[in-house]
C-alpha cells in the first residue's frame, strides 16, 4: 500500500478528503462485511471465551479528545417483533494517541497499563461489563464496531450503558469510524 505525500503549497480543498485521510476502523482479523470469526462469539467448537478481536484505526480528526466504541449484534431478533441492536461491547475513555485495542483486551486494560489503564468499559446486553456476544439463533447476523471521536472527555460513572454513552456525547461527535462483520 502506497503513501501519499502532499506539497505544503498545494491547492487542497478542505472538504474534499482523500480517501486514505479518512478516519477508519479495521481489524487484522475481520475484513470490512467480512466474518466475524467464530472464536469471537459464543457460538460452537474453536470459540474462545469472551475473548475481544484486534482493533486499529487510522485518521482520528483534529481536535479529538477521546475515543468511543459500540460493538452491537443489530441483527438481534426481539422476542416482541422487531430486530432490536444487542449491545456486545462499550468502551470509553480511549485516549486519541492510541492507534489499536490488541486481541483479549476486554477486561485486561489495567494488566496492559500504560494509556490503556485509564480506558473503562461498559455495560453490555448480559449487564456485565466487557466483550461478550450473545448465541445467535442463525447465521447471517452483522456485528457494527463504531468508534466515535469526541472533542470532550466524558466522566459517565461507574456503570457506563450504551444508552448513557450515546446520550453524553450527542452533540459531541467528530467523527465516526464503522466496521461490519458478519457471523
């Protein structure tokens, strides 16, 4: 994969963004509308306990003051009727210069130290904080990884939702990353 260089003295229109400038989230382990690989989830032989995937992005924007990831099944069946999105995994308090979550970070953050120390995560679904995903009753189900770049830190508490993180940062989102996969 190439780099592209700019002159100083380019003519560059500030909304025209190339496509390598754009704020991305990939995984070493999940191609974009890739699988989700089953030692992720819950499901069958070869999984492995609640264990998170790799995560990096690329690009956040300027002025980023913290970093915000939701990762929902939002193929959820409701009993009820409709699908309705299962929180898999919240994570706040990520710091901008961090490039990367490594595989099985989930509930190891203090271990790791360093910038990741003062990284939280939420609640999800099971109302445990963590990566944990749920039995999908059939395949096909997409898994949104979302990161949010925030130009403010957020102080949510000691039990940190989905429903709490998107309510704090309304108003408050720079930008936004998205990775599907799907299992």
């Amino acid at each position: 994969m190439g780099t592209i260089s700019r002159s100083k003295t380019a003519n560059i229109c500030p909304t025209m963004a190339n496509a390598s400038d754009e704020f991305r989230l990939t995984s070493s382990s999940i191609d974009h509308e890739g699988k989700l690989p089953r030692k992720y989830t819950s499901d069958g032989q070869g999984t492995q306990k609640d264990i998170s995937p790799p995560l990096e992005w690329y690009n956040v924007p300027e002025g980023t003051k913290t970093l915000a990831l939701v990762v929902q099944d939002i193929d959820a069946p409701d009993p009820e009727g409709p699908l309705v999105p299962w929180t898999v995994w919240v994570v706040i308090n990520i710091p901008p210069s961090l490039k990367r979550l490594p595989e099985g970070f989930s509930r190891k953050e203090e271990e790791i130290g360093g910038d990741y120390a003062g990284i939280k995560e939420g609640y999800n679904d099971f109302k445990v904080p963590g990566w944990r995903t749920p039995k999908v009753p059939s395949s096909g189900h997409r898994f949104e990884f979302k990161l949010y770049a925030l130009d403010d830190e957020f102080d949510l508490g000691n039990k940190v939702t989905k429903d709490k993180l998107l309510e704090a940062i309304d108003g408050h989102v720079i930008g936004e990353a998205v990775l599907i996969a799907v299992h």
